[in-house]
C-alpha cells in the first residue's frame, strides 16, 4: 500500500526564455506507487522530469524529495539522493558492450566501474536477455532491449524514485508489453516510479494514479481506473469530447 509522500511537487512552474512549459503544478508520489503523467506532444512532460531531476531549473514552486527542497541541489547529487531518471530516447553509447554500458551507469558515489555485484546480478535476472546479450555491442540490440538496458542501467543506482520518460516510444506493441511487464514487476517490488507517457491507454492500464497534462498544466487527475473510463478524460487529453 502506497505510504507517506516521496515526492511533492508544488506549483512548479519552468520556462525556457518566452516559453512557459510548465505552469504551476502540483503533484505528488507516495513511497512504492507508479504514478504517471500522460499528455500529448509539448505537453511539458519531458520538461517535468528533467526538473525533478535537477536538470532545468525551476522558475517557481517546489519540489520536496523525501521532505526536503530540491531547490537549488545540482543534478548530480540528487542522483546520488536516490532519484534516476532515464530520459526519453535511449541513449546507450552504442561502441560499448552491454556490460560497459550497465558499468558506465554505476553510482557517482561508488565511482565509475564499481558496481555493487549485488545490485547487478539482481539486475541480470530482472532482464534475462542482457544478460544473453552482455559481451554484444548495445547499438546492436533492437530497440526493445536497449530499452531495457537504460532501465537497467537507471536500476543500479539503487533509485529511491525512478523517473521514465516515454518508454514505450517507438516501440512495437508486444515489446511494449514486455517493458510494460518488468514495471509492473518493479512495481510489485516496492520500487516507486514516476512514468511520463504519451500511450495514454498503457499508462492508465500500469499505474496507480494518473496525472493528464496539457499546454503546461494539470487539467484531470484522480485513480488510474477511474480515468480510464471517466468521460471526462477524452476532453482533457485530447482538447475534445
Ligand atoms: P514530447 O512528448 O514531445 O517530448 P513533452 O510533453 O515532453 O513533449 P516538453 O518536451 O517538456 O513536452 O516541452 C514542453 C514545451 O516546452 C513545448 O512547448 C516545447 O516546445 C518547449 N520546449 C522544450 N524544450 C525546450 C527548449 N530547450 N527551448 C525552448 N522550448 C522548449
């Protein structure tokens, strides 16, 4: 059962020059849910992980972690507090092994190429196929599998919170399944996750509570399974009943 607040954004609002790409939201993740944010494209989801990440900074609101204020904490700290996020687009460095790839993501705390072979092995069994493909180069994965290699990769940094953004982009259906499949499993472990979703349908079907984002704001919001079929939902993802 979902706990205390992990996360709690609040009225968080980022522009990049003239844009306002988010305009003053609040949301929150308890300890272990798989919340997600689904809109359409430009929406401002990218941009709401990349702030919880550290990476953009906010021009107002907050953002509490595990009680205290992000503001200000540079990126690479808050990586190290627990929160890793993998970005959309699956950047595995595509020359390197599976195995460089997973070791090229260890934690700035344990320093590069120190990977708790704890966290690994766990990892290899979460995804069986790196570990079949582990002395292949990871630009020779199909896209599915490098997607999971970025999950993995996320994984062992031993997260707090997970941030994924848009992981089933470009995906075919069976393969986002499969990656759908290991969240959910993840999910079951206690790992909480923030996804960010385009596929509106898959995000409402995985996730405990769901956030529908528009032009910047939070136009909907409540349990998964109440917005998946509330009649309000189409008009507030689509701009139209
Ligand atoms: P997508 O699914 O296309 O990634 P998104 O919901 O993730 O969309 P964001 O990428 O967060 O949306 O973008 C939100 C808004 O901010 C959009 O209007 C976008 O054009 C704008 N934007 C994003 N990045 C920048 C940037 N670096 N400079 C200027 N505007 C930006």
């Amino acid at each position: 059962a979902p706990g205390r607040d992990l996360l709690a954004v609040e009225g968080l609002q980022v522009n990049y020059g003239p844009v306002q790409a988010l305009r003053g939201i609040s949301l929150s993740i308890g300890e272990g849910e798989l919340v997600s944010v689904i809109g359409p494209n430009g929406a401002g989801k990218s941009t709401l992980t990349l702030a919880v990440a550290g990476i953009v900074p906010p021009a107002a609101g907050h953002i509490r972690y595990d009680g205290a204020d992000l503001s200000g904490r540079p990126a690479e700290r808050i990586v190290r507090d627990g929160i890793s996020l993998v970005p959309e687009g699956r950047h595995v460095f595509p020359a390197l092994t599976v195995e460089e790839n997973l070791i090229a993501g260890a934690t700035p705390a344990r320093g590069r190429g120190n990977v708790d072979p704890a966290a690994l092995e766990e990892v290899l069994a979460t995804f069986p196929i790196l570990k079949e493909r582990y002395r292949s180069a990871a630009g020779k994965l199909s896209g599915g599998e490098q997607q999971q290699l970025v999950i993995a990769r996320a994984l062992l940094a031993k997260p707090r919170l997970l941030l994924l953004d848009e992981p089933s982009l470009g995906l075919a259906p069976l393969v986002i399944d499969l990656v759908f499949d290991i969240l959910a499993r993840m999910r079951d472990a206690g790992q909480t996750i923030l996804l960010v979703e385009q596929n509106a349908d898959r995000a409402l079907a995985i996730s405990d509570r769901t956030y529908v984002l528009r032009s910047g704001a939070i136009v909907l919001s409540g349990a998964s399974a109440d917005l998946a079929v509330d009649p309000a939902f189409d008009e507030a993802y689509f701009g139209f009943a």
